[in-house]
C-alpha cells in the first residue's frame, strides 16, 4: 500500500502561507498488479487502453474573454470528468470568497486566480473521494515502472506512473499545487484525474459501490459512465441518481439493492432521461449546496450555474433568476445567460415539441 510507504519530507514554499512548509508525501511506483486491475475497472478488462480523446485531454481554460472560467474539451468522450471538473472550478470561482457573490467578474478570472480554483477543485474531489482522510495524486514519471507482459496492453500512461499519497489535505494542497502544470497543461491530465480519483476512493470501495460488481466507469465509446460522474461529484461510484438506497425484492427471497446518493451534494445533476421517464434524479443532486447542475442531454454533459448562492433557499428569488450555460464541446464563443421565471406557465405540446432539450432538463428541476 501507498500509506505503508517510508514518508519522504521535502521544504517546499507554500505560495499561500509563504512560509517554509515541511511536504509530507508519500511516493510509489504503479505496478503491473495494479494497472491490470484499474483497466478492469475502467474498461472491463486489461486488454483495452484509453482512447486518443482521452490521451489528447487536460483542463486547459478558455482564452475568449467572455468564457475565460470554461474549460475547453477538444474531442467527444471524457465530457464526464470535464464537466465535473467545471463544476467545481466554478464552485471554488464563484463561492469560495463570499464577497464575490452576484458579480459577474467573477467570471473574468486572471490565469493565476483560475489555476488556483483548478487546483482547489481537483483537491476537494480527490479528498472526498479519500473519505476526506487521504488522497492520492497519480502522476507521470516519463519512463515505464514495470514491463508489461502477459494479459496486459500498454498505453504509454498507466506504466509510467508514479503514485503520491497524502494524508493531510495542506500536503495535497501543496503538492497540487506544485504539479497543477500536469493536470492543466497535460497532456492526459484528465487520465490523471481519473486515476487519482479511483485510487483515492480505492479500487475495492469503488467496485464496491457498483450495483453489480462488473460495472464500468468508461463505457461504449469512451464515454464516462454514471459511476464515474457520480465518484466525482460525491465520493462514491454510486450507479444511480436517486436518493439513498433501493430494494428490489424478486420474490425468491433474493433481495438486489440498488444504491443512490446518500447525502446533499455540493454540485447537481439535471437529466433529460428523467423529463423522458427513464431515471428520476433525487433532491441530493437536484437542489445541491451550490447551484451548479451537471446537465446530462443526448449522451454529453454540461453545466448550468448561478451566480446567486441565495437561490436554493430563498422563495423570492426563486421567481426570477439567471442562469448561465457552458459547453465546453461546442466551440462556444460566447456567454449563454438563461433567464428563468417560475411564475410564467408555459403549456407542452408533446406531439409538436420544438422545445431545446436544456429547457427539458431545466423544467425537471
């Protein structure tokens, strides 16, 4: 294990405190034990690799003025990750300084101030997903770490890497913030993401929260499962979008559980499956602590936020509101701002429906 590991104690400067700061790190190559059983994970099996879109991937931001908080996705597949990750940026840019509530320049960060919230982003979701007790921060090391051989393709990313675990969240912080190049720059920094995330929750936990134990986090076509997304979001691979727990009795005496999410989360998630019939999204997700929705439409995720912390607990508010949109896929070029007003009727015509699907989602909250 990463924690058994002897600690290696390095001065670093703390760019915050500004202060010498004894790093408490703990390092380890991956071997091939492990990569075969995070492909398992991730793919279903140790044969299969990342795709080019996933390989090509970082959380690069936006230069257009007007989009300077998005980060741009460059193919189709890990909109998943992305779109978490955006999520949370956008939590730590918005809400982490109360003072910049209902402004909008918050939205025209400066490079250093949006580097600072990826890094901040990225060191909730890996210490959440550690039971806010560990993380673990996979990253390259340029040369291969084990050889592969037997049932076992390389990739050129999971052989290379060197593990960093850290058990108190100034050190992830620090660390984080040493290495944020890594994960903002890349190239694979969202491959990084994802592997420090399973590794974080653990690979046993997160088969653990599967419904079935064969389940994936990267399906057909290299899109990101619901276990993924919800790992991100929550801590916890969960497979499903409703609240707590479901039991399904087969009358046999067989009992399956299906599990959901078990606590409010501090990002949302709006689907269309639900305005469909097909899922139904329970209050944990759909009225998070922040209003910041992953919105999942036609196989892609995106994100919907306010700048109006106010709106999840204010009536008054809740009348008339804006809303902003962000796709990072859609060679968007400029703000997408929704107005939304509850006390205005508006009828469906099913049969005739030219209705976008985003109002769809927006009208299942």
């Amino acid at each position: 294990d990463v924690e058994d590991e002897e600690r290696t104690g390095e001065v670093s400067k703390n760019p915050d405190l500004s202060t010498l700061y004894m790093l408490q790190v703990a390092s380890k190559a991956i071997d091939i034990s492990l990569a075969k059983e995070l492909k398992n994970l991730l793919f279903g099996s140790s044969l299969c690799c990342f795709s080019e879109e996933w390989k090509i991937q970082s959380f690069t931001f936006n230069n257009i003025p007007q989009l300077k908080y998005g980060i741009v996705q460059k193919k189709g597949g890990p909109c998943g990750v992305l779109a978490a990750v955006q999520a949370c940026v956008l939590q730590q840019l918005i809400f982490a300084d109360s003072n910049r509530n209902k402004d909008t320049r918050c939205l025209q960060p400066s490079e250093v101030h949006r580097t600072k919230c990826l890094t901040m982003a990225i060191a909730d979701i890996l210490w959440r997903a550690g039971g806010n007790e560990k993380a673990i921060v996979a990253l390259p090391s340029g040369r291969q770490q084990f050889t592969p051989i037997g049932k076992y393709k390389a990739d050129g990313i999971l052989e290379t890497l060197i593990l960093h675990s850290a058990t108190r969240y100034e050190d992830l912080i620090v660390f984080l913030q040493q290495n944020i190049h890594q994960f903002e720059i890349g190239p694979c920094g969202c491959i990084l993401l994802t592997v420090s995330v399973i590794l974080s929750r653990s690979i046993n936990l997160v088969r653990n929260d599967f419904d079935v134990l064969t389940n994936r986090l990267i399906g057909s076509h290299g899109y990101c499962t619901q276990e993924l997304v919800n790992l991100l979001l929550t801590g916890k691979a969960v497979s499903n979008v409703f609240n707590n727990v479901i039991e399904l009795d087969s009358g046999n005496g067989n009992i399956t559980i299906l599990k959901g999410i078990t606590s409010r989360s501090d990002i949302g998630l709006l689907s269309l499956f639900e305005h469909y019939d097909v899922c139904q999204v329970g209050c944990y997700l759909k009225t998070p602590k922040y209003p910041i929705w992953l919105v999942c439409s036609e196989s892609h995720f995106s994100v919907l936020f306010c700048l109006e912390k106010d709106l999840l607990g204010d009536g008054k508010t809740e009348r008339r509101f804006d809303l902003y949109y962000y796709d990072g896929l859609a060679n968007q070029d400029e703000e997408i701002r929704l107005t939304v007003d509850t006390t205005q009727m508006c009828a469906e015509d099913k049969e005739n429906d030219l209705t976008p699907p985003l109002e769809h989602c927006i009208r299942t909250k």
